[in-house]
C-alpha cells in the first residue's frame, strides 16, 4: 500500500493543509481537527483504500480509522504534508505494578463466554454505551472517544486468526511463535459498561476482550483464549484444564480474589505462570478488598490501569517466559 499517496488522499478530502488545524494518532485513528468541517468530502474518504471508517469529535473534529499495521505511517506522511508536528496520543492509564507479597496470595481474571444470549447482551450494552456516549457531545473526546478504538478493532479483528493476519506487517508485533495465553475472568466481569461505569468505565466485555487479542499478538502469543464465568468451579477447571496446553495465564479472579482458596490451590498445581489483573486500584479500596488469596501464586500483579492492565500484564508473562526459554 502506498501510505504517502492514501495521506495525499486523505488531505485532499479534507479540504487541504490550510483547513487542517492539528493532527495527533491514536491507536487506530488519525485525529483531525478543522477549520472548517463543511469542507470535508466524507464520500470520498469513505472510498479511499485503507479507510475503515469516520467518526466525528465535537464540532470542529474528525477521525479517519484505519487498521494498526498502517495507521502509524499513515499519519507520519500527513504529518509532513501539513508540515506540522505529529502527537501521539495513548488511551488513558494510570500504570502501577505491585510486586508479590507473601502475606497476600494474588488474583486472576479472564475473559469470553461464547453464550449465544451473552454475545447478544454485549451487543446490546455496546450500542447504549455509545449511544450515551455521543449523547454526551463536550465529553466524548476525553471520555468515551479516548478508548473507544476498540470499536474499531473488533470491526477489524474477526478473531484471533485475523488478528494474527493483520498485525503480520506490524513494527510493535514480534514474530510469532508456539506460546498460548490463556486469560481468566471471574464474577461479574461480564457486565462491564453497565457495573459501576465510574470505576470500571464504560467500555463493554467484548471490547476487552478484543484488546486481548490484539495486545496478546502483539506480545508474542500466537493464541489468546478468553474465558470469563461467574462460577468458582469452573474457573477451577479451566485453570486445571490448562495444564499441558497454556504457556502463561492472566487472571482477573473480581470478587473471588479475596475468598478463593479453590482457585489459589488450582494456580499452584498447574504452576504455569500467571499474573493478577485489577482494573481497578483495589488497594484504596475497601478493606476486605486488601486480601488476595491468589497472589501468591503469580509472578505479578497489575492494578489501576483500566483494561490497558491486560497488555501489561502479557508483556510481563512474555518477559518472564523468555528468561525462562
């Protein structure tokens, strides 16, 4: 593809440099923002190779999605047509990894049920979450907008095979090798978007579920299998399960962090390394929050950081299979 001549593209539907006030990436969006949007030509930029789709941002904003093998050059070549600084900007984090204590065994989550009646529950919860979202208008380039790339990645991404396919040209993907992730999630993880939007925000199971994916392929892993279930038992078998067939294990316990011993002595029999994963801080917390029965049992926690706590922890199980190699 030739991103210099799609750049060339992009600006002429734009209404040329002088209509361009800035320009920043992110993930998989080119940002723009306008002097004036009336001169936009969306039709053409709609058709223009490489163009996965539009999205507005307050009055004077656009956003032109493309796939993540190019989205960075992409930019880079209208960065330089316009002849103005390139921004680069990452979703919101606040990133802290808590080394293990002894005294506080640690936690787990993962991911997808394939239940015919939760997919269309996560469909239905992603469609009120953006449309409040949008309803939000001043608010949703801070809040909902910063994350909502994952949108456009599980448009993209049509499983882990795709994925795979897509990011092949990727400079952030190492080459793949034989290594399987398996990423656990426990009680009420499910209802992301709708549970206590102000702690876990409003992105939806489904769109961390595709972030793993992503971020798994990009690790190094050549298959991420996401399993979530309210149910202590079965997160015991599918960690039992594992055994023989994962290589490194995320997992979010939620609720069954601080009550679990089952899933504590499940992690030790299969000892395959595994990381914890809050999204959120859950050491300012509630004080029955403070215990982790799982902890020790995983070679890192990670809290606080939303769902980019995920990739984190893949990069840590991805180091730690290495110097293990």
């Amino acid at each position: 593809m030739d991103t210099a001549a799609t750049a060339q593209e992009v600006l002429e539907a734009c209404g040329g440099k002088d209509n361009i006030l800035s320009t920043s990436v992110c993930m998989t969006r080119l940002r723009l923002e306008l002097a004036n949007p009336d001169e936009v030509d969306e039709d053409r930029l709609k058709t223009l190779h490489g163009v996965l789709g539009l999205r507005g941002r307050n009055d004077h904003g656009l956003e032109v999605v493309f796939g993540p093998a190019i989205i960075d050059s992409i930019a880079t070549e209208f960065s330089a047509l316009i002849e103005r600084p390139l921004v680069r900007k990452a979703a919101k984090a606040i990133t802290r990894m808590t080394p293990a204590l002894p005294s506080q065994p640690k936690d787990a989550r993962n991911l997808r049920g394939d239940n015919p009646s939760r997919k269309a529950s996560y469909a239905a919860q992603r469609k009120a979450n953006r449309s409040q979202a949008q309803a939000k208008q001043g608010t949703w380039d801070q809040e909902a907008s910063e994350d909502a790339d994952l949108d456009e990645l599980r448009r993209l991404l049509e499983g882990p095979g795709a994925l795979l396919n897509t990011l092949e040209n990727d400079p952030e993907a190492p080459a793949a090798c034989a290594r399987r992730l398996l990423v656990i999630n426990g009680p009420n993880l499910n209802m992301l978007g709708v549970r206590e939007p102000d702690i876990y925000g409003h992105e939806t199971y489904s769109d961390l579920v595709d972030l793993c994916h992503l971020e798994g392929a990009r690790a190094g892993f050549s298959e991420v299998r996401c399993f979530q279930s309210n149910h202590e038992g079965a997160i015991v078998d599918v960690i039992q399960d594992a055994l023989d067939v994962y290589d490194a294990i995320v997992i979010n316990p939620a609720a069954y962090t601080h009550t679990s011993v089952a899933i504590l002595d499940a992690l030790k029999a299969v000892a395959i390394p595994a990381v914890e994963v809050h999204i959120s801080d859950v050491s300012e917390r509630e004080d029955f929050r403070q215990v982790s029965y799982v902890r020790s049992a995983c070679v890192a926690t990670v809290m606080g950081e939303g769902f980019a706590g995920y990739g984190h922890a893949m990069r840590i199980l991805a180091r730690c299979l290495d110097e293990n190699a």
